[in-house]
C-alpha cells in the first residue's frame, strides 16, 4: 500500500471517529480510531520501503 492509499485509510478513520462522536456511536469512534492506526502504521511502512529502495538496497 502506498502513502496515499495510507493518508487516505487515515482521513477515512478520523471522519468515521467523528461522526461517531457527534451520533454518540462509541463502535464507530473506536473503528475510526483503529483505522487512522492501521493507516499510519502503512505510511510508516511505505516511507521504509521507499528509504530502501532509495539506498538500493
């Protein structure tokens, strides 16, 4: 996954945690919030892979 798709899986996740809290949805908020995790641990990662291919490794 790149760093866009990432960005955007965040972005998806904080809407979702918010509309959560403005509709008092508690599962909703915490899907968003796990969301953003999973879309910033895939940005860590593509940044790693791209810093590698970069050192040619």
């Amino acid at each position: 996954m790149g760093k866009a798709q990432a960005k955007a899986k965040q972005v998806k996740g904080k809407l979702k945690e918010t509309v959560g809290g403005a509709t008092d949805n508690k599962g909703m908020q915490a899907e968003g919030r796990g969301e953003q995790l999973t879309g910033k641990a895939q940005e860590t990662a593509a940044k790693a892979a791209e810093r590698l291919k970069k050192s040619g490794r």
